[in-house]
C-alpha cells in the first residue's frame, strides 16, 4: 500500500480550541512515512508543541514541520528547538516558525534567538 508523505492540516483546527489537533498529534509515534507535516495555523499553544516533541522524536522520516501561525509559546519554542536538535530525529532539518506567538502578550516571535536577553 501507498504511504502518506506529505500531510498538510494548515487551518483545520476549531476557532475555540485545538482540541482535534490533540487527538492527532496523540497518534503521531505511530507514523513512520511522513516527511512534510504542515500544522500552521491551527491555535497550537505550549502543550501542543510539547506533544509534537514527543511524538516526532524518534521519527524515522520527518524532514519539515511547518509550525507558523501559532501560540506556542517560550515553553513551547524550547520543546521545538529540544526537537530540531535532537540526534534521534537527523532527517528533521527545518522548523517553520513564521508569525508564532512566543508569549501570552502576544508578542510575535520572528525566531527562536531573536529576543534580547537583557
């Protein structure tokens, strides 16, 4: 049978919560064929990302997670960054993080090292 490589859910998650998303990402260690994973937009917060850093961990295939358009959060940005350097996830090679809140006050984040540690 044919696998699924690309998988593209930007946009499907409720405006009131990311509570299907959840359901999805719980199911993520079981895949083994995806490579692009596009979850923009989807109002995933700090534990959403947690949830994808477990789940994608160990991925044997997964070359891009396109995250954009999220709440993540600076918990949640961590979980991402643990994730992109991780030796057990190597075909992981890029994290899009376009326009991602990084905290409540809804600041926007432009990248991970973008903020002024001062």
């Amino acid at each position: 049978g044919s696998q699924v490589e690309y998988l593209g859910l930007a946009k499907t998650a409720s405006c009131m919560a990311s509570l299907p998303m959840t359901g999805f990402l719980e199911q993520l260690p079981a895949d083994k064929s995806l490579k692009f994973l596009d979850l923009s937009d989807n109002m995933l917060d700090e534990s959403s990302a947690i949830m994808l850093e477990y789940g994608l961990q160990t991925h044997p295939s997964i070359e891009l997670l396109d995250v954009s358009t999220n709440p993540l959060g600076q918990a949640g940005l961590g979980s991402l960054a643990r994730l992109l350097s991780s030796e057990k996830c190597p075909r992981l090679a890029e994290i899009r993080l376009e326009d991602v809140q990084a905290s409540e006050n809804r600041d926007v984040a432009m990248g991970l090292f973008d903020l002024d540690p001062s």
